[in-house]
C-alpha cells in the first residue's frame, strides 16, 4: 500500500507521522507493524481523518517522539521541510 500525501499537512503529528514513514524501507505496512495496527489507519492518521488511541500513541511516542498534543497542532512547515530549521551562519 502506498502511503498517499494530501496537498497541505492536516497537523503536525500527520507530518511527523509521514515524514517517519518515509524513512522506513517497507512505508506504510512497516510502521503498521510496528505500531501495532492496520496500514488504513496510518493513511488515515497522515491524512488528518483520525488521531491515534492510547496504544498506538504510546508507539508513536516512544519510537519516533510524536505526542498527541501534535495531531491537534498547527503544522510547523510542508511535507517534505526540514524536521528543524538550519542555524544560519552570520
């Protein structure tokens, strides 16, 4: 299954969330597995339809730092910008 990007991130824990699953060599089915639940529910998750419960929360926390106070926050930037802004040489 191949993980499918909205135009805009819906929160910042989708775009956490996303950015994670890139990362993984298998995608989606991976971190379905490793969180414990189905790959629909992480599409729904990136695509801003669902919040994850306690169980998969706690995943998410432990393995990759998203809170869920993040899937209710403003994202803090595009898809595919930079996890932290670069420090600027003066």
């Amino acid at each position: 299954m191949k993980m499918h990007l909205p135009a805009r991130a819906p929160n910042e824990g989708a775009r956490l969330l996303a950015r994670w699953v890139m990362g993984l060599s298998g995608g989606i089915a991976e971190a379905a597995q490793v969180m414990g639940t189905g790959a629909d529910r992480v599409q729904r998750m990136v695509e801003g339809n669902m919040v994850p419960g306690l169980d998969v929360g706690t995943r998410l926390s432990r393995r990759i730092g998203v809170k869920a106070r993040d899937f209710h926050a403003a994202p803090a930037g595009g898809w595919f910008d930079a996890a932290e802004p670069l420090a600027q040489a003066a």
